[in-house]
C-alpha cells in the first residue's frame, strides 16, 4: 500500500451441500448456514508483514468453508480482499 493502513479481517464458517450436475459433469456446492466466527483489526507500515494464527473446531462431519474478509479501514462495509478455505470432515 505503500502507507500505514490498518485492516479488519472477519471470519465466517459455512455448512456446505454438495449436489452433482449430471449435465455439466460437476460437482456444485450451496451455503447452507453461515455463522460468524471472529474479527480482529491490525495495522501494518508500509514494508511491514503480518500474521497471526486461528485455530477452528468441528463438531460433526460435513463441508464446511472458512470465509476470510479483510477490509481496509476506515471502510469496514466493503471487502477489500477474500479467501476461503473448503474443509471436508469425516468421521
């Protein structure tokens, strides 16, 4: 950014349902649930890095996705940059 910005990330966990679609020869997958996890805010200079582990809990099998949304402060309603991560659990 070539500044001192600071960053909101919000996480969001996701119970997924995976149907296959025969006619495209694929599988697709539809939210569920969606339950919101936690946020934190950080600030970083300009050459600076940040990191900082989270650690997630999963009661029962399933699909889930970990939504991370990260906003660049002061706008905290529009997502700057976002990842998610598709986990399978089994028993």
């Amino acid at each position: 950014e070539f500044a001192t910005v600071g960053y909101e990330v919000r996480v969001n966990r996701a119970v997924m349902e995976a149907t296959f679609n025969a006619s495209a020869n694929r599988t697709e997958y539809r939210v569920v649930s969606s339950t919101f996890l936690t946020n934190f805010t950080f600030t970083i200079a300009n050459g600076e890095y940040w990191n900082r582990s989270c650690a997630f809990n999963f009661s029962s099998p399933g699909i889930y996705r970990l939504y991370f949304d990260l906003y660049k402060l002061p706008d905290n309603q529009n997502i700057y940059r976002y990842l998610f991560l598709t986990v399978f659990v089994r028993t």
